[in-house]
C-alpha cells in the first residue's frame, strides 16, 4: 500500500480541505488538493466538527452538527456512506486500530439556541 502525506481539516461553513504533502512540489499546492462541501441539509450548513482516519484503507470519517456520520475517500474525493439518527450533534469520532469499529460521541452542540435545564423542561 502506498502511503500519502497530508492533511484534513473541517470549518464551521460545512467544508473539507484535503492537502496532500509534496516535497518534491515546487508549487505550494499539490494538484491533488480539494475542498468539498458537506454536513449540508439545504438551506441549512453544519459545522463539520469532527475527523477521524481510518487505519488500513486511507479512507476517513466526519461528524457534524447535523447529526451525521459521514465516510468518505480521499483519493476518488467521494462519500461512501451516510450514517444519521443521531440525537444530539456528533461531536467526536474514533476508529479501532484494526478498522473494523467506529465509536461517535454526540453531546449538545449549543447551536441550536438556549438548552433548558432542570424545572425548565
């Protein structure tokens, strides 16, 4: 397996930059960057809040204020697969070391205006 070099970053206004690293480049761009759009339920856009890589297949996983799980690959730039359900934002995800499991921690994400507490429900 070929390893690449780079790096993944979210925003706030839904998207995902992928750079790879190029040593070699005299440029300081590689011409397999992309920034794409996602966490996007339109009209509304979502804070990609989250990344995590998966450790065989290159492939990475996001989590939003949408309350989606989304899987996708780097190097073809596509989804492959939507996850939804959730009840509060998904805040934070994790792969396992083989790849085979993915945990996702979803919390209130302050978005959505004032959270009631206590009698306030």
């Amino acid at each position: 397996m070929q390893v690449h070099l780079g790096l993944i970053y979210s925003s706030i206004e839904g998207r995902i930059a992928v750079e790879f690293f190029t040593p070699t480049s005299t440029t300081t761009h590689s011409p397999h960057d992309f920034i794409f759009k996602c966490h996007r339920t339109p009209p509304k856009i979502h804070s990609a809040s989250t990344i995590a890589f998966h450790p065989v297949h290159g492939t990475f996983v996001t989590g939003g204020t949408d309350k989606c799980l989304y899987m996708w690959d780097a190097f073809s730039k596509m989804r492959l697969r939507g996850v939804s359900g959730w009840s509060e934002c998904v805040q934070t995800v994790a792969v396992s070391i083989g790849g085979e499991k993915v945990a996702v921690g979803c919390a209130y994400g302050g978005y959505q205006g004032k959270m009631l507490k206590g009698e306030e429900l």
